[in-house]
C-alpha cells in the first residue's frame, strides 16, 4: 500500500515536505486529520526514527485516533514491501499526545530542577477547589469569596503568563481583576502556588507553564529537549495559548522543522485564552515557512459550503482561503421561524420525525444551540414527542448543579424531612457549615434551619415563581453564582432560564403550582434515565461540535442577542468569534442544514422580541428554503 495513495494532490504535498517550517490552513472536511497521520507515517517511511517525533493535539480522543490511524498506515505499507519496516515496531516511541501530557512528561524528568519532587501529583479541579477553600479558610477570606471565580484569575495568568499586577494594568483584564477582588487574587496567588508545593502537586496549568519556567533558568535542558526531536507537529494551532505558543517557540529557535496544522476561520476558544492569531503571524515567526492550502471538502454538499463561507467572510481579520467540493448541490437550507422558544422546540421535534419518515436514522441528526439555557424547551419537546435524545458534552437541564440546588431549596419549603436535600445546600452557598458544624448544631445551623423554616411558611401563600425568588434573594445564590467568570454567567443563564420556567405554574394556588412543578421534573427525570438506546438525536451546544459531522444539522436560536450572543455585540473581536462559531455550526453538515428561529423568547429571566440573527442575514437567498409560511415575511426581508 502507497501512503500517498489515498491522499489528493495538495494532501500530497502537505504531507512530502521534507524540512522546515510548514503551516497547512486546512478547511473543514478537507481531511486535516488524517493529511497530519500520512505525514507522521511518511517521515517514519523516509527513516526518521519514531522517537524523533512530536505531535501534539488539544484532545486524547484526537491524540488517540492520530495513532491508531499512523499504526494502521505503517503496519499497511510494511505488509507492501519485501523487506520488513523495523522502525514502525517501535510506533509507541513516537510522543503523540496533547500539550499537557507533553508538559508533564518534561516535568517527570526534569522538574526536579526547579523544585517538584519526581512523584509530583497532579490536581484536578475538585482538588484545586478544595485548596482554595481551605486557604479562604485560613487567611479568613469573607465567605462570599467565590473559589471558582478564584481559580478562573490564576488559570487565565498562568495561560498568559502574567502577574496579578501586569494583568491589573491591562484594560482588557480590568474587568475581571479590579478593585478588591485583584487584590485578593495578587494576595493569594503566591501562597496557593507554596501551598502546591508543599504537597508536592501541581495544577492542570502548571504542566504548561512549569516547562517554560524550566528552560527559562535551564537552557541547556531546553537545548536537550529541542535536540530530541527532529520533527515537530501540532494539531488545531488556531487553538493555542499563549503558553502554548511560547512553548512551541522555545523548542524550534533552532530546530525548525515545525509543522502546524489548522483554521484560523475555525479559532472559537478566546475564552479558554487560545488566539488564532498565532496561526496568522506564523509567517512572521517563521519567514521562510511554506503554506499549503487544503481547501477541498468532502464532507458538505455544495450549498452547504457556499452558504458558510458567505457567512465567515464577513470577518476582517482571516486568511483567504477559497473552499471547494465535488459533492452535490444538494438541497437548499431550511429557515423556520416561530412564534417562541416552546413552538420552536416543538418546530425541530416535528421536522426530526419528518426526517426520520423520511428514511433517516436519529443519530444522523444534531441539534445546536448556543446556550446550554436553550436546551431545557428542546429537551421537553423531544421527551413529549417520545424522540430519544442525548446531551453531547454537558449535562441535562435539570441535572445541573444550580437546578438541582435550586430545585432541593424548593423540596424543603414544601418537606422539611428531605434529609438528601438538606445535606446538598446546608453549605450551598457557603455558610460556614462543614461537618463539625454539622455535629455541633450551632448558631450558624440554627441560623439556616430558621431560614427553611421561612422557606416554608412563605411556601404556603408565595407563587411558585415568587418563591423562587425569594429563595435566590435570601440565599444570595446570585452572588455565589455570578463569579466574574464565564462559567458563572453561564450558570445564572440556567438559574433564569428556570425562573421563565415556573412561571406557567403560578396559575395554579401556592403550594399546589411548587408540588406539580417537582412532580413534572422528577417525571422527566425519570424518562432521562429509562432512555438506553444509542440511535439517538444528538443535542449539544455549537462549542460541543467542534471536529464532528453529521448529515443532517438543526441550528436552533438564530436570532440577534442569542447567536451572536449579547455579550459580543459591543466588540468585534468578540463578534468574529460568534460568526467563526456560527461557521463551525454549519459546517458539521453534510447533507442537510435547518435553522429555527424564534420571534419572541423568553431567556434569561426576561421575554425579548430580537430580530434575525446577521448571521442568516449574509447567506444569499439562493441557497434558502422557507420552511413554514410563517417565516416567508420576515425572510424576505434578509
């Protein structure tokens, strides 16, 4: 077998560039994964020993199928020829795994010489929470401190390798580290940094920064390891951070033989601190660097192809790059415009059972949306339908941890003897009431249990939705969710998502609209977890699809304020992002693309009537079919 042979002719350059810098800007289904596997396989077939070999990547189920599909090639081509291939027996030599795992080897082997033990440990997030709260503890932190907004401070220093002080300085940190919660940040950092040290542990972040503190006082560890590899190859460089990117610097100042694969058109990671941005000025960093475009799709249907790249050429800030298929025309793309959120939710049941008429299996289908908020009506619609369905990459609606506090708040106003329910929120939010408190029953356990105790007699009287209300107020739930992090306004989406919710029970008298709501949840719980089959709709939100396909995609809230999303609306680096990740979205089709939007809709707490989304907006009317009279009027209009 010919390792070239399966590969097209710009394939077949990408992957036969002998040495030096290469940036491959590979289009959506334009086979970047396995142009990446040829040219490892390649490289091993022209001698180079496995163990001469990075590659990096963002995922282990990336890093994972990047070495299955370099073993198969080699065992392939080594079955072809007379003579045996020695060096693809040794394949596990060669290093391909993501950054951290590669940080981590590095610090295995050398961190001893800035101080880590050679058995350091690794902390996870729970492990990390954990130490911050024991440090908010000691260093008598005020209990409305939030840990998670904490660990979000010193993960986005880390990645940007600043200090609390030069980020303070930045406008663009302002926000997130002023006043007295940059304070606290530049006070605690330091002794959460010695705190890890005494336990012999590093975090997640350190395993990429602790390497480049290594060769920073170490050059002739860095000289070793840049001397072990001949080749170096990164996976998604779109998505690289800043410590990333330094990394990769440090280790090709000599060697150059650095081969980066990606799409800038695909970078929708700014909030984890990736910047596409390495992807554009690696001409700058490597003026000798050859660029190979891979610029034809397999995947999508011709429409499909046409249709997104009209949306992302709107961005300013790109590469040119002129995607092309051989595929089909293909049908034109659906637009179905409804009255709200729950007609909509029902609009996407009813075209998957069309679909699934139609000859077309469950799991051909995905359905996107923007907020993890917008999958509660979704998800109501698809049990109500009887549709199997899966949450790809998050949890379910009312299995989130700030629905399921909330809701056990809500089952103690109605029953004090909820002893699970006591035992979730009794410290949520942090109250100062751990186990010995626990124990010793004292003025602040007496203090909440005179809070459920309110719960309870306004229960009796309160709409279920004042209820709720009154609960986030007295708990101040709001402030322990709203951390100044990402995640956190994610979380208050949910918590007034839910809000909007129980509103349709206060028809009914207190307590009866609280007993029927719990019912209702705990019912749809219930068929949550009777579900088994794996044919299944698959409901995940744009970022979760990222690097999948499918041949039939629904794109869900395609409205101004919801896609692109609010937040975005006042920048335009942040805009680009929302019309990169919209681009994603419609490029994981490839067969068919409907979009729903909604002229009216309740989220976040609040009933917005926003107008189609830019988005919808720069796709040529050529290529739509109204799918619903409904939505001809304001289609027209785009």
């Amino acid at each position: 077998m010919d390792i070239l042979g399966e590969l097209n002719e710009r394939q077949k350059e990408a992957v036969q560039t002998p040495a030096g810098p290469l940036l491959i800007l590979a289009g959506p289904g334009s086979g970047k994964t396995r142009v990446i596997a040829h040219r490892i396989a390649w490289l091993l077939s022209q001698g180079t020993a496995a163990s001469r070999i990075l590659a990096v990547t963002f995922t282990n189920k990336a890093a994972e199928e990047m070495r299955g599909r370099v073993h198969r090639l080699i065992e392939n081509w080594k079955l072809s020829r007379v003579a045996g291939f020695r060096e693809a027996e040794k394949i596990e030599n060669c290093f391909i795994g993501t950054f951290h795992a590669f940080g981590a080897e590095i610090l295995r082997r050398d961190g001893f010489k800035i101080g880590l033990p050679r058995r350091f440990l690794i902390y996870d997030e729970d492990d990390r929470s954990s130490l911050v709260k024991e440090l908010c503890r000691a260093e008598n932190i005020p209990a409305e401190f939030s840990p998670a907004a904490f660990l979000a401070a010193i993960s986005r220093l880390k990645n940007e390798m600043q200090s609390p002080a030069s980020a303070r300085r930045r406008e663009a940190a302002g926000e997130s580290l002023s006043g007295f919660f940059g304070e606290l940040v530049s006070r605690l950092l330091p002794r959460y940094e010695a705190m890890l040290l005494e336990r012999g542990a590093v975090d997640f972040d350190d395993l990429l920064t602790k390497p480049l503190l290594l060769f920073t006082q170490h050059p002739e560890t860095l000289e070793a390891w840049s001397e072990r590899f001949d080749h170096i190859l990164v996976d998604e460089y779109q998505d690289t951070n800043p410590s990333q990117y330094a990394l990769i610097k440090l280790l090709t100042k000599e060697n150059k033989n650095l081969t980066v694969v990606g799409d800038d058109w695909q970078a929708i990671y700014a909030w984890r601190q990736a910047d596409f941005r390495n992807m554009l000025k690696f001409e700058h960093d490597f003026p000798e660097a050859k660029i190979v475009f891979l610029e034809e799709n397999y995947r999508s249907t011709r429409t499909i192809l046409a249709a997104a790249q009209a949306v992302i050429k709107e961005n300013r800030f790109r590469t040119e790059k002129t995607l092309f298929t051989r595929n089909g025309a293909g049908e034109p793309l659906e637009v179905f415009l409804l009255e709200d959120e729950r007609e909509e939710a029902a609009a996407v049941a009813e075209v998957t059972r069309r679909f699934l008429q139609d000859g077309w299996r469950r799991g051909d289908m995905a359905v996107l949306f923007r907020t993890n908020a917008q999958s509660r009506a979704l998800e109501e619609a698809m049990l109500t339908s009887n549709i199997p369905y899966r949450m790809v990459g998050g949890l379910k609606f009312y299995q989130r941890k700030e629905i399921k506090d909330l809701l056990a708040y809500l089952r103690l106003a109605l029953n004090p003897k909820d002893a699970a329910s006591f035992l979730r929120v009794v410290n949520v939010p942090p109250r100062g009431i751990g186990k010995a408190a626990l124990a010793k029953n004292g003025p602040a356990l007496e203090k909440f249990q005179n809070l459920l105790e309110e719960f309870r007699t306004r229960a009796e009287n309160l709409p279920l939705a004042k209820l709720l209300q009154t609960i986030i107020l007295k708990t101040r739930y709001e402030a322990y969710l709203r951390d100044k992090t990402e995640r956190g306004e994610e979380r208050w989406e949910n918590v007034q998502e839910l809000l909007g919710v129980v509103e349709k029970f206060d028809e009914l008298p207190a307590p009866e609209g609280s007993e029927r709501f719990l019912q209702e949840v705990a019912l749809l719980a219930e068929a949550d977890e009777v579900e088994t089959e794996k044919d299944v709709v698959n409901l995940m939100t744009l970022h979760a699809s990222k690097g999948l396909e499918f041949p039939i995609v629904f794109i869900t809230g395609a409205e101004e304020g919801l896609l692109p999303h609010a937040r975005s609306l006042a920048r335009d680096r942040e805009l680009e992002e929302e019309r990169r990740l919209c681009y994603v979205g419609m490029t994981r089709a490839k067969e068919r693309l409907v979009f729903f939007l909604a002229r009216r809709r309740s989220l976040f707490g609040e009933t917005k009537r926003n107008p189609v989304s830019r988005f919808l907006q720069a796709i040529p009317q050529e290529y739509i079919r109204v799918g619903n009279r409904a939505a001809l009027p304001e289609i027209q209009l785009l």
